[in-house]
C-alpha cells in the first residue's frame, strides 16, 4: 500500500481512501479498524492515521467515542444549507420537509456579563430564554437556545410561541422587521445531553451556531445559541469578485 501514496501528503491521501471506503462499504455507526489496524493494512505511520482520522471528523464522516472506538457517522445527501438557515421553519418548508418545533423551556431570566455583551443591553437587563427543539420529519435536527430583550416583546408567552413561528410573531404580532442576521459557526462533538435530545451518539459531530438577529433599528431582537447535527446541515457560500 505504502507504493500508492505518491504525489499528495500521506495523511490527504489516506482521507482520500478512506472516504471512499465510508462511502461505498460502511453504513452509519459502523466502527472503523483501530489505529493500530489502519497502520498495518495501508503501511502508513500511525501519526498519518492520527491525522487523517481527525480530518475525517471535521468533516462530518466519523466521530469518536472515548474507550469504545471511531464510528462513521450518518451522512445524509440531503443537508440543509446553513447559509441560508436562520429561518429554521421556511427552510424546511422549502424542502418539502414538515418542520416542528418543540418548547423544551420559556422564561424571564436578567442578562448576565456575556448576553449584555453579545446583545448590547444592560447587565441584569430583563431577557426571555427561549429553549427549541426543531425537527424535520419527526427527526431532530436542531437544539436552539434564544435570547429576547423582553422590553421589545412584553406580551410574549408561551401560548404565542406555540401558535406560530418565532419570525412571524416578530413581524405580524410585535413589529420588528428582520433586517439582516450575522451567523457564525464551528465544529464540535456531541454532549451527552445534547445527544440525547438529537437523538444520536455521544461524540457525533456537531455545529455549532451563534447568531444574532437585527431589526431596521439595528437592535439585536433575538440571540440565539445553537447545536446543530453535523450530519444534517452543511455550509454553502458564494464568494464574488469585484470587477472594479
């Protein structure tokens, strides 16, 4: 084996093949060899597996369960576009998917130092935490945890949430129009809570989420924390060049 390992880095080429091999003889939660096999059967230093199996876990094709071994994930064609997905609801619809969401809590909590900072609000300023399961199909795919100034959305409760979307209450119930949205992200692994409520292993992949959303007064009206199942959503943008 070691012979086929030519022009590229060992490790990108052992990505390479072992992608390949997820995709065309391994299903989800199928445990890959140990390190110590992959060694041996492609001729490769250990450090070269070390570091191809942790590319393969960026993106999405394995994840790692402590004392139990490496497993392929469950890679779905079909992943949301999470540059476009911070209407979870529309989204879905757009899919042709049934989206629902669940109402794991709603309350009235005072802005700690981090939420002041990411919302520009007073410390201990009045906020509802807004807890959301979101699902496709029955299948959950998104674990949301939302901040909103209670000062812009005074009548809000629970009965109103679970009546229409959030974006919706916005515009038609409180008149705040969505202006614009900054979304950021990186990749993580599974907590055990988290895991449980997506409904898959702990240490599978996951995105993490950060946005916040702004009116036409630029005011951030909602901030929203987010994990999100790695094997469902992917990232899609497009970059143009100026012509000046």
């Amino acid at each position: 084996m070691q012979n086929t390992f030519q022009s590229k880095s060992l490790y990108y080429q052992l990505v390479e093949i072992l992608k390949q091999r997820i995709e065309n003889s391994m299903v989800a939660h199928d445990k890959l060899p140990s390190e110590r096999e992959l060694t041996s059967f492609y001729g490769v230093s250990r450090t070269t597996v070390r570091l191809a199996l942790q590319e393969l876990e960026k993106m999405g094709y394995i994840y790692r369960q402590h004392g139990k071994g490496t497993f392929v994930s469950e890679l779905r064609t079909n992943a949301t576009d999470l540059a476009g997905a911070y209407s979870f609801t529309e989204q879905m619809r757009a899919m042709g998917k049934h989206p629902e969401t669940k109402i794991l809590a709603f309350k009235k909590i005072e802005a700690t130092k981090y939420l002041a900072g990411h919302m520009n609000v007073q410390l201990g300023e009045p906020l509802f935490q807004l807890d959301r399961l979101r699902l496709a199909d029955d299948l959950p795919m998104m674990i949301e945890k939302s901040y909103l100034p209670v000062k812009l959305f005074m009548t809000l409760s629970r009965e109103l949430l679970s009546i229409k979307p959030l974006y919706d209450l916005f515009s038609e119930d409180f008149n705040q129009t969505v202006r614009s949205a900054d979304e950021e992200f990186y990749a993580s692994i599974a907590q055990k809570e988290d895991s449980e409520l997506l409904n898959i292993p702990e240490g599978s992949p996951v995105l993490h989420l950060v946005r916040s959303t702004y009116n036409l007064e630029n005011e951030v009206i909602e901030f929203t924390l987010s994990v999100a199942r790695a094997d469902k959503f992917h990232y899609k943008i497009r970059h143009l060049r100026s012509t000046n």
